[in-house]
C-alpha cells in the first residue's frame, strides 16, 4: 500500500509541474540571444578600433620612411625642396623662383594615397632643421574623421 501511495504523489507532483518547462526554455533562449547580441557588438567595436590602429600604424611607417629619405639627403632637405604643405594635391612644377622637388616626395605622396582611405601628407623644414611631417586620412570607419599624426625630429 505505501508503494502504490508514493507512485500517486509522484505523478501528482509531475502533472502539476507541466508547462513550466517550456516556460524555463523560452527564458534561456532569451538570455542568450541577449548575450549573443552583445558579443556581435563588441566584435564590431573590435574590428573599428583595429582598422584605426592599422592605420596609425602606417602613417608612423611612412613618416619614418620620409625621414629617412631626408636624411639620405639632407643637402636637399636643408634647402627647402621636401617642404610640401597639406592644401597642394600634387606637386607643383618648378617654375623660376620654386625649388624643385624630389622625386621621392611625389612617390611618398603616392604611396600616401595608396595606403591609407583620402591619405594626404605635408612636409616642412625650417632654418634650424627641425623637420615637421603631418599624414593626414579618412577613418570614418573608425574613430573619427580625418584623423592626422604628426611627427617633429630634427635631421
């Protein structure tokens, strides 16, 4: 008799716990699908602040890379001829009173706009060779718009 009195009470205690379930399973997915968006977020947030990085990246390559070349020949830089100002899209031609420029400046300004989104850089040497280089670009898609990395040395 004991036996068939605890087999009742357990399908007593089964049948009034119906439904609560499914109740449990609803919940869980939306916890989780709460927790899945949050993670794509900041995988977003991620990839944004390492496209920016990458591009910092760059732009303190190629200031040293125009250094370098400057120091290579420092005749040149001394006179003013790697002086380019951010507003100029290209080179200018020599003319009768300007200073020609070099050629690795134009190539420089090339790789500039290659590698970096709207990439523009500007030059400026002054008496004491104190050398003043500005990159300049697009992000956007990252941090903020234009961003510029300026780097002063002296040759």
């Amino acid at each position: 008799m004991k036996v068939k009195m605890k087999i009742k009470q357990c399908f007593l205690s089964i049948r009034t716990q119906t439904g609560t379930s499914m109740i449990e399973v609803l919940v869980a997915i939306v916890i989780l699908s709460i927790g899945l968006l949050g993670l794509a977020g900041l995988q977003t947030a991620g990839l944004k602040s390492n496209q920016s990085a990458s591009f910092r990246s760059t732009a303190s390559m190629m200031a040293y890379s125009m250094l370098d070349s400057m120091r290579a020949n420092q005749v040149s830089a001394g006179d003013g001829s790697y002086n380019h100002a951010l507003s100029e899209d290209d080179p200018a031609a020599p003319g009768e009173d300007e200073i020609e420029m070099p050629g690795d400046v134009e190539t420089w300004l090339d790789e500039l706009k290659s590698r970096l989104p709207a990439g523009s850089g500007a030059i400026n040497v002054d008496g004491n060779n104190k050398v003043t280089i500005t990159i300049q670009w697009d992000d956007s898609r990252g941090a903020a718009a234009p961003q510029q990395f300026v780097m002063t040395t002296r040759l």
